[in-house]
C-alpha cells in the first residue's frame, strides 16, 4: 500500500474516469436517473449516497483502516450519528475531560431519551472496571483530551471494552489518521470534527465516521441515512482539498507547538504547560508509543488569572477565537467558552480553571508567533504592575 502522505496527496484524483479530472468534481445533483425498473448507477437520492461524498467517504475509511465512512454535516452531527446507535437504558463510559458540545449533547439531549453517561478518566482501568455498569455499551474516548491533553492508552482500553462487549469510540480529531490510527488499536468507531485539522483552513464544517466490521458499518450507514445530518458536496470537496496537505501541516503544527511549548515552559508567567510532546508530561510515553507525532495544540496556565484578558487583548498575529486546527493560530479562553457548558465542578475537578488558555497553533512562522506571544505577556504583565501601583 502506498505511504499516508501519498494516500492524503491523491485523495480523488483517479476517480473520475469520462475526463480523468485530477480533482474530483462537485456532483451538485440530490436525484440519479435509474437505466431501468430494477437498476441503478449505485446512487439514487444523495441523502443516501453522493459522488463527490462517498470519495471523501471512501478515502477516511481507508485512512483510518476501517470498513466504512460517513461524512456528516458537522463534528456533532457525526457524533449525534453515533450516538443514534444507543437504545434507551444504555450507558456510556466518557472521558472525563470532554469537548463541551459532546458533554451537552450527552447531558442534554441523549439523556432525555435514557442514555446515561459516567464521566472517567479513561486512561484509569480501575476507574473503568467500577464505572462499568450492566447496561454498559459504549466507551468514548478522546486523546489527547482537549484542553488538558490527558492521553489514555488506547490499545489497553480498546482490548479491555472488546472483552465486556462494549463499543469502543475514538473521537480522533486531534491527532488525525495521520498521526494516530484508533482502528488499528483495536477501536470499533473512529469520529472527527473534520473543520478541524482535516479541513485544515478554518473554512469548512463537517465531521466523519469510521466504522470497523460490517454490522457496525450496515448499523451506521442505516443512521446516517436516517437521521440525514450529510455533508454537502461543495463541502466534501473542500474538506478533500484541504485533506491532501495535511500531512506536511501537521508537522509543520507539531514543530510550532513543540518550539512555543518550549518557550513558555522557561517564562517567568507561566505556571503549567500541557502538551504530550514534552517528556514532562505524564502521557509522554503512551502518546509515543501509539501515535506517529504530536497536536499543533497545547494548553497553559499563567500564574495570575488577572494576566488573560490583557493577553487576549494584546495578542495580534495569534486571533482570539474558538476552535482548533487549522493553519492560522487560534487562542481560546476554555473557561468560558469551548468548556462553558461544563459544570463548574467538573471543570475544577479536571483542572479547567480561569488561568488555563488553550493555543491552536497554526504554520506561520515560529519566530513570529513567539514574538507575538512574548509581547502579549509582558504588556499585560506591565498593565498588572500598573495597576497595583
Ligand atoms: C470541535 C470538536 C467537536 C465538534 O465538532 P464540530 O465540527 O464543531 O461540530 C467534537 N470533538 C472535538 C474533539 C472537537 O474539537
């Protein structure tokens, strides 16, 4: 088989065989002529199956070694999808230190349809067998966890979840097929907010399944169809577009991480950095062992809370906005924004608290970003001084 980077380089391009079109087109079409009583082409409504969709589809599932793929309209449109395969008296195990619309989607909407959830730290296999209930079906894990970057041993839990018959999902946004492979751990279900590092640009919203074996593939693609929450076509050939340059951003993301990780590690203001491409962190080795090379996001703390507002204010090149992944630097304030629905005291538990900021660091130059950073810091550091003057 041809190496990831060439997978991801050619996605679509020698699937088009009337022009040979090495970008695959855009079938703008929801209805398909039938030849005759009995016969189709292979598509028949779009909500069901697409073109330009089932090649972005086809792709993630050969990218993730799984069985199946199903593009959706958005990250939680994907995990709505998933969740749809839980009946009513299920319960899921969930990774503590979850993204905040998943815990909403969990808390206030699967609930009222009787699926519960216990929220763990995922790497713990005790913490795992005790959440464990009779009714247990599903297992959700993310790593590394956003913000704080836990990482749970994916191989270890995957085979312990495979033992009781529980249904392992792996939320891979973070990491990519490029760098991390949940399937080949031993996970049943990959998901991804594909506006993220597969998408890449800040430009598309959409979100993807992997299934692995074919009841599970049958089961999801009876939801997706269902439940309809599919990705356009316009969509799926700007997530594919932007899919072919992911390899080379994400090292370019991991090299900027780890360089400005670095450098906040040795600043006066910083208390913490969490990022697992750091042998200080405690997930250092899991993270090298199951994966191929680190997020381009990291979280840390400054030392005095007071510190964030002037540095969400001073910063320039690095934007103050939500989400992740893409090729221009985001910084987040998870507080009070991608956490918020979080309770409180879940959020103090796992340690998101009002000093922790969260940088998607994009592929401009390292130099600039730290100069930008550096400068932030010490304006507001000079604005604190000033002010208990
Ligand atoms: C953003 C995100 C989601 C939700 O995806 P959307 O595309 O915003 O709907 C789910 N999981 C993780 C880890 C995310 O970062």
């Amino acid at each position: 088989m041809l190496k990831i980077e060439s997978r991801l380089a050619q996605i679509g391009s020698i699937e088009e065989p009337v022009t040979g079109a090495v970008s695959f087109p855009v079938y703008q079409a929801t209805a398909f002529r039938h030849p005759k009583l009995g016969q189709s082409t292979g598509f028949d409504y779009a909500r069901t199956k697409s073109p330009t969709r089932k090649v972005l589809e086809d792709a993630i599932a050969q990218l993730e070694s799984g069985d199946a793929g199903f593009a959706c309209s958005s990250g939680m449109a994907a995990l709505q999808t998933v969740f749809a395969y839980f009946s009513q008296g299920d319960h899921l195990i969930v990774s503590l230190d979850l993204y905040g619309g998943t815990y909403r989607l969990l808390e206030k909407i699967m609930s009222r349809f009787g699926v519960t959830a216990t929220y763990v730290d995922t790497n713990d296999l005790d913490g795992l067998e005790s959440a464990c209930q009779p009714n247990t079906k599903g297992l959700i894990i993310e790593t590394p966890t956003n913000p704080l970057m836990m990482i749970t041993d994916l191989e270890l839990v995957c085979t312990w979840a495979r033992k009781k018959g529980i249904v392992s999902i792996v939320d891979n946004t973070l990491l990519t097929p490029y760098l991390q492979r949940p399937i080949e751990l031993g996970a049943d279900i990959v998901v991804h907010s594909a506006t993220k590092y597969l998408g890449g640009h800040n430009d598309v919203l959409a979100g993807l399944i992997v299934t692995k074996g074919k009841e599970l593939s049958e089961q999801m693609a009876f939801l997706h169809n269902s439940i309809g929450a599919v990705l356009g076509p316009q969509d799926s050939w700007l997530l594919m577009r932007g899919m072919k340059t992911l390899a080379l951003r994400m090292e370019r993301h991991e090299q900027n991480a780890t360089a400005i990780a670095n450098f906040l590690l040795e600043h006066p203001l910083i208390s913490d950095v969490y990022y697992p491409a750091l042998e200080s962190h405690p997930g250092y080795a899991i993270q090298n062992k199951q994966s191929s090379g680190n997020t381009g996001i990291f979280s840390f703390k400054v030392k005095d809370a007071r510190l964030i507002e002037p540095i969400l204010r001073h910063i320039q090149l690095i934007a103050f906005a939500e989400s992740l992944g893409g090729v221009e630097s985001l910084m987040t304030y998870p507080a009070v924004q991608t956490h918020a629905d979080i309770p409180l005291e879940i959020r103090q538990q796992i340690g998101v608290d009002d000093r922790l900021l969260r940088f998607s660091v994009g592929i401009e130059h390292q130099d600039d970003l730290i100069a930008d950073l550096a400068n932030a810091l010490s304006q507001a550091q000079a604005e604190l001084e000033g002010e208990s003057l």
